[in-house]
C-alpha cells in the first residue's frame, strides 16, 4: 500500500513539474501583453509593474478587429456548417451502403486525410481565379470546405456505423419513409454527440488556417484575425508588447468557444467508446 502511495505520489510530482513547465510560455504571453515595450525587454519574466489596457486598446484599433473578426467567423460559421451537412450525409451513405464501390469511394475520401492539400495549391489558385472568385469569402469557405470535409465523412460514417441501430431506418421504411427523410428525422437527431465533435475539430481547423486566406483574399477589407496579426510583424523586427495582445485577442473567442464545447465533445468520445 505504501508502494503504491509513493508511486502516486511521484506520479502527482512529475505531473505538476510538468504542468508548470506548460504554463511558463503563457505566463510569459499573457504578462507581455501588460508591459511597455521597455519593461518587457528587460524583466520579461516578472510581473507588469503596472495593470494597464492600452496594449489591448492599440491592437483593437491596429488590426481593426471588429472588421477581421466578423470575416473570420462568416468563413468559419459558413465552412462548418456545409462540412456537418454534407459530411453527415456522405457519411450515411456509405455506412449503409455496401457495394465494391462505396469502399472504393471511401478510399477516395481517406486520401484527402493522407495528401496535404498544399501539394495543391497551384491547381486550388487556378479555378479559383477561373470561377472568378479570387479575393472573396466565398472562395476560401469552399477550399476549406474541400479540406475538412474527408475528415467528417470518416467520423459520421464510423459514428453510423457503431452507433445508430438500422432497426429504427427499416421501420421508418416500412412505414413509407424516404431516404431523405430518415435521415433528417431519424439518423440526424442521434449523431449529436459526433456533430458536437465535427464542429469543435472543423472550428479550430477553419479558424486557424492562414495559408488558404493568403492565397486567395487580396484587400485588406477581406482579411481575416490571423492576416491582421501578421502585418503587425516587422522584416527585422517586432514590437512583442504589440504582437501580443493581438494574438490573445485572435484566441480569446476560439478559448470562449472551446470552453463551452468541450462537454460536447467528452460526451462524443464516451460515447463512441461504449458502443465501439
């Protein structure tokens, strides 16, 4: 018994050391962001010597954060709304469709999880710019649909599988329910847990790409957090106290987000573990 209180208790020690270790790049992030540019320089570890806003205020007009925020969320909000529609439904389809083909178009959509879509960015450029669509939210909301959409078919479809019971689809038939229809009334309703899921995975991704809004938004007008963040970075060099307050600002909402999904997505896990 004394064996195993040690161990825990070394166990707790390693955690903690670990855990303070952690900690340490935001302590220094977040006491940053309360410093003059001199006081940060020179006792960057130590406490602000006094609690003052300014840095935020300065970073709230530079980036123009009401404009870039709102950019961010309607490509965010948009992109993950069609990915949990189309996923969910591609899903489906191949759970309960079982023919040489659907493995085959399964494969297909795993690959875009193995292949970088880097690799095609030439080719991404190309059609956006002949549907005419560069320098819009509209283009960026479907690259980055393209981009996340393999990820949700691969949740739904194993979700469908391990967890919805085909009893309740066969009696919906035989009652004269469409295909349609018992998805959206029957299948729909229970993939909560895993939509929960999807949106968290999908809202980080989405909102924390660069790449696809640098390549295809041109005006300022159009930019979105992370864009605004970098036109505050100097060739040679960068005002931290300046940069800083920026990022928390980018974070603070995706923070406020997680803080009040992360039930949602403890609940998918558990679930999915019961059932598999």
């Amino acid at each position: 018994m004394k064996k195993k209180t040690r161990s825990l208790l070394i166990t707790e020690i390693v955690m903690i050391i670990i855990a303070v270790i952690w900690f340490i790049p935001i302590y220094y992030l977040i006491m940053t962001t309360l410093k003059s540019p001199q006081e940060a320089t020179n006792h960057p570890l130590a406490l602000p010597s006094s609690l003052g806003v300014e840095n935020y205020v300065n970073a709230w007009k530079n980036m123009q954060f009401p404009r870039a925020f709102a950019n961010t969320f309607i490509i965010t909000a948009s992109a993950v709304l069609l990915v949990v529609i189309l996923g969910s439904m591609a899903g489906y389809a191949l759970a309960r469709t079982k023919t040489k083909y659907s493995m085959a178009i399964f494969l297909l959509f795993l690959a875009g999880l193995t292949v970088p879509f880097q690799m095609n960015i030439v080719s991404l450029y190309r059609i956006v710019k002949n549907l005419h669509l560069m320098n819009t939210l509209f283009a960026v909301i479907l690259v980055d649909v393209a981009i996340n959409t393999p990820q949700s078919i691969f949740l739904f479809k194993e979700f469908v599988e391990s967890t919805v019971p085909k009893e309740l689809e066969e009696a919906a038939s035989i009652d004269g329910c469409s295909v349609i229809k018992r998805f959206f009334m029957i299948v729909f309703p229970l993939l909560k847990s895993v939509i929960s899921t999807v949106v968290i995975l999908i809202t980080l991704n989405v909102w924390n790409e660069f790449m696809t809004p640098l390549l295809f938004l041109q005006s300022r007008e159009n930019d979105v957090i992370l864009q605004e963040v970098t036109r505050n970075i100097g060739q040679f060099s960068t005002d931290w106290t300046a940069l800083f307050p920026m990022l928390m600002l980018g974070v603070a909402p995706l923070m406020i987000f997680y803080v009040f999904m992360q039930k949602y997505i403890i609940a998918g896990v558990a679930a999915g573990g019961v059932k598999g």
